[in-house]
C-alpha cells in the first residue's frame, strides 16, 4: 500500500484529498503545516509527498528545498493555484516532479501519483543496453539504478533519474520535450515543457555541469535535448 504524506493548509481540503485517496488504497498521512511535514517525513517515511506551495510560516517551497538538501529522493507532487506559471516554475527547479493544479481533482492526483511511483523503477533495459555504463566521469548502473560523477555517488530524484536514463539509452539522439513527457511523466496529452527544462536543469547542476556548456546533456534548439557519450 503506497504511503502519501500530504501537506495541506486548509482543512477541508486536506480531509477530502485524504478521504479520496484512503479510497484509492493509498496509507495516508497528513500534515496542516510545513513544520509538521518535515516531522511525518522523517517518521512516516511516505513513497510519495504532496505538497502544498502556499503554506503559512514555513512555504510550501522551503519544505521542498529541505527535503531536496536532505538528499531525499522522495518523489514530490506540488499543488499549485491555477495560472501561478512564477511558482510552477520555481517549484519545479526546488525539486518538484510534477505538479497539479488546484483545486486537486482526485482522479488528476491518482494518476500522477500512479505514474511518479512508476518513475521510481527507472526505464526497463531493452536487453541490448549494458547495465553500467561509463561516459567521461559519468558511470550510469542500470541495474543498481544508481549514478556517479568522478566516483561520488548523485543522488538524484526519480524523474531526474529516468530522464537520464532515456537519454542516454541513446546517445546521440534527439528527443522532443513532448517525447520526453510521454516516456518519463507518461503524459500522453500535450504537456507542459516545462517540466522537461526544469528536470533537465537540476540534473546538470547534480552532475556537476559547468553553466551555459553543458557536457553530457545538449540542448538542440527548438526541438529537445539530447545526450552525448564524452
């Protein structure tokens, strides 16, 4: 059974998200403030972590800062007010996976829930990629699903892992943001790019990229990104 720490300001919203997934078969913790989050964290140890970006005391952003300097690989869903594009954007480059649009439609959550707790498995190999591979300092174990740079482990989070892992099964490929919706989101609709490009940044930064010349993850402008083996 999935465990899900919600963090919800309002309590009427909180009950019914929570009502809705207990429904769903998820365990379901629940939490009014950020502080209180950071403590069920730690205690609850959730699969998944919803959280509201308008908190009051402790934003919905510094909670999602926290548990990414934590080097907590928990996948996090934001909510989000509907045309926030500033704090979608932000939220995403704090370390978000995904997003949903409030008020949170329940089978809207079920779904991107379902799908973030795919992305945790990584990508399948197709047989014919090796389960590790070495490119430059950058060494990609398949297998363990597990990353190094200069021999450091990169702890990274499950969409950032699967992104890298679709990119470089094909160095030298070019994906589209749409294709990379589909395969790492598993958005099938016509999605919102940005979480390609905010994903695609914190994996640079984690790979220890040099600003503005990217070594391993190239941007091909006006279409997509696409991996190249150094």
């Amino acid at each position: 059974m999935p465990r899900v720490l919600l963090i919800e300001d309002d309590r009427a919203v909180r009950e019914g998200v929570r009502l809705a997934l207990r429904r769903q078969g998820h365990d379901v913790a629940a939490a009014g403030t950020g502080e209180d989050g950071l403590e069920q964290l730690r205690s609850f140890r959730p699969d998944v972590v919803v959280l509201d970006l308008m908190l009051p005391g402790m934003s919905g952003l510094d909670v999602c800062r926290r548990i990414r300097g934590a080097d907590d690989q928990v996948p996090i869903i934001m909510a989000t007010a509907r045309g926030d594009d500033v704090d979608i954007v932000v939220g995403l480059e704090a370390g978000a996976d995904d997003y949903v649009v409030k008020p949170v439609q329940a089978r809207v959550l079920e779904a991107r829930i379902r799908a973030v707790l795919r992305r945790v498995g990584g990508t399948p190999s197709d047989g014919t990629t090796p389960k590790t591979e070495t490119h430059g300092e950058l060494t990609i174990d398949r297998a363990a699903l597990t990353v190094t740079h200069q021999g450091a482990p990169v702890a990274l989070a499950p969409s950032e892992l699967r992104l890298l892992l679709t990119l470089s099964a094909s160095p030298g490929q070019v994906f589209s943001r749409q294709q990379l919706l589909e395969a790492v989101w598993e958005h099938s609709y016509h999605g919102d790019s940005r979480l390609v490009d905010a994903c695609v940044k914190r994996l640079r930064t984690k790979m220890g990229e040099p600003p503005g010349q990217p070594r391993y993850i190239q941007t091909v402008r006006g279409f997509g990104y696409q991996f190249r083996s150094r």
